[in-house]
C-alpha cells in the first residue's frame, strides 16, 4: 500500500485565503447563504424537507416548527454536534421530499453529485433549492443544475444567489448518473488509496504530508493519526514500520473515516477509528507519537486558531517520552503551543512552503 512515486510529480498546493469566520459566538453558522436559504425555505409551501450539510441556525428551528418533515444530513463531527446542541438530528437522506436544500461545498465535484442525488430522493412535484455566495461559484452552479434539470430559475440577494429547479421532460438522466459517479468514493490513481471528492487533498497527495513522511523515522509502540482524513499517512506509516502496536485513526468528517476504513482494512494490528470533533471531544490518551496535518480552515473561512488548538490536544495525548510531529505551512504559529506544552521543540525540515516540526513530551 506505498504510495506511487508519481505522486510526487504532481502534488497539490494547499492555499491559505482570508474569510469571514463562518459560525457565530452561539454556534449558528452566520454565511449568508445559508441565512438565504432557509429563508427562502420557510417562505415556501413545502411539508416534507431535506438539507444536504445542515448548518445549525435559529431560522433552521422555525423551519422545524413549521413543516411535517424535516431530514438532515450532515457528516462533518463539529456541525453534526451544533445540530444536536439546538435539540435537531441527522441522518441520510430517505424520500420522498417536497423540498430539498443544499448549500454548495468547496468541491465542485461533489456539490455536483449532491445536485444529482437530490432528484433521486424528490417526489413527483418536489424541488431542490440551492443558495451560493457569489465569490463562490453562485452563477457557475445555477448553471450547472440548469444543464441538468433542463431549467432553473434564481434571484439576488446579499452578494448571494438562489435558485431553484424541479424535474421536467429536460432533466438529463445520463447527466445525472456521470455525476453520482463522478462524486462518489473511488481508488484515486495518483496514490492508490481510496478517497472521495470533498474531501482533503483527495485527488493527490498533498505537499506538507508527503514531506512529513519523508522525514518520520519508524515509528513504535501506540499511536494516533490526528485529522486523519482518508487515512494517507496512516497507510504510508504502517506500510513501513511493523513495530506499531495499536493505532487510532480520529477524523472529524464520516466519509473520510469510511475512506480510511477502507485503505487501511488489510493491516492486522488493532485499529480504532473515532468520528469526533478533535478541538472538543475527548482524544486517546496515553499515546507514544502522534502524527497530524491539522486543518486551519472550516469550510470556506481561515481560522488559524482551529489548528492550534488541535495541536495543543495533541501533546495532551501522549505518555512523558512520546513524540508528536506536526506538518504546516512555514507561516502559521504551531511553535510557541508546543513549546508551552512538550519539553523539546524542533523544526526538523522546512521545503516548499512547508514545515516539519517534532514535539517530546
């Protein structure tokens, strides 16, 4: 299970932007799409609702009140927890629903198959709704459920588009099934693992964790892949090292963990997989390394402190002699946390961007 030397050739770039934080003091999430949305929702007739990726919002509780049925789905850990702190559930999409709401992610691919999957579970008159900020690709996806319902139609407002279609004698059904394809989980060639669009770094391996395992010596004993994703460093250590006693795999997005499941299903040490929320939820204790590439992105908005604070919960995992080694960006401020925390401190690599930084406890 190593990963083919031609990804290295060709490796993604991650890119650090600037956004306005998605979630406000109290949870709800404060993009105005999302406020759009649900909106433009509740000022509909519809008795039966569904939300691909639900975000936790006051106007999401009166859309509650108001309609027979209202499903949610939602795999990423943090938001599933939000949903459930304002007393709401998730569970996968059934049918047959008057209305269908969707907020687009960063992967065009899988918002795409969303698109798709939809019109699978709408009833004969029903409708998907979808809202977009403008800076986000608003008009490319009106266009795109367009090309597959055969119509569309939207207006502005708050820098932001909603648009809406239901199923004609237009829907592209051939179009339909290529994107269901297309999104779904798939051996990825360039590192011969399984991933899925959505996910991080999924059509290669990203730069920061292929520089880190060039630099990991062979690891022992018990540890933990923190923000695991689909199990990319995961599958490289245990390939290589065979002193490795117990590993748990924590990611906070479901379809990444089923990712992971799967690349890493032919190891026979034990293996724990863990769906939480790594900033607040509890994380294996009593560990001799940890390995992280931690996120500092939540959705389309930067937030450096979620990394940080996930890197400071990583030394809290490990037994006094255990190691933690971190990959970053050159410009984000991991080191004065680990300092604070762990007894030794080295930047061991710093290439392209990128730096390799071992933590002791």
């Amino acid at each position: 299970m190593s990963l083919p030397t031609n990804s290295l050739m060709n490796p993604r770039m991650s890119l650090i932007t600037d956004s306005p934080l998605t979630t406000d003091a109290d949870g709800f999430s404060n993009s105005p799409d999302v406020k759009l949305l649900y909106q433009t929702a509740l000022a509909s007739s519809a008795e039966h609702v569904a939300m691909y990726q639900a975000k936790a919002h006051p106007l999401l509780l009166e859309l509650k009140r108001k309609v027979a049925t209202l499903h949610l789905q939602q795999s990423f850990k943090p938001d599933i927890d939000e949903l459930h702190h304002i007393g709401l559930n998730t569970a996968p999409l059934q049918s047959s629903y008057d209305l269908i709401l969707l907020i687009p992610s960063k992967d065009k691919i899988q918002t795409l198959g969303w698109m798709a999957d939809a019109f699978l579970h709408l009833n004969e008159q029903g409708k998907l709704l979808v809202a977009c900020e403008n800076q986000y690709g608003a008009k490319s996806y009106e266009n795109a459920l367009k090309k597959l319902a055969g119509h569309a139609y939207g207006f502005s407002k708050a820098k932001c588009r909603c648009f809406s279609a239901k199923r004609s004698q237009t829907f592209d059904s051939q179009l339909q099934r290529e994107w269901l394809a297309k999104a779904k989980p798939q051996v990825v060639d360039s590192h011969g693992l399984w991933a899925q669009p959505g996910l991080f770094s999924w059509k290669s391996a990203d730069v920061g964790s292929l520089l880190l395992l060039e630099h990991l010596p062979k690891l022992q004993g018990k540890g933990m892949d923190l923000c695991a994703g689909y199990g990319l460093l995961s599958a490289e250590i245990l390939n290589t090292a065979n002193q490795i006693t117990h590993l748990h795999v924590v990611e906070a997005d479901a379809d990444g963990l089923i990712c992971a499941q799967k690349n890493l299903a032919c190891f026979s040490l034990p293996i724990d997989y863990h769906h939480l929320d790594a900033i607040e939820e509890k994380l294996p204790k009593h560990l001799d390394w940890v390995v992280c590439n931690p996120p500092f992105h939540r959705g389309q908005a930067r937030d450096v402190s979620i990394g940080q604070r996930i890197v400071e919960r990583a030394c809290d995992s490990l037994v006094v002699g255990g190691v933690v080694y971190i990959v970053a960006n050159r410009q984000l401020p991991y080191e004065n946390i680990l300092k604070a925390k762990l007894a030794a401190v080295e930047v061991i690599a710093a290439d392209l961007g990128f730096k390799i930084i071992r933590g002791i406890k």
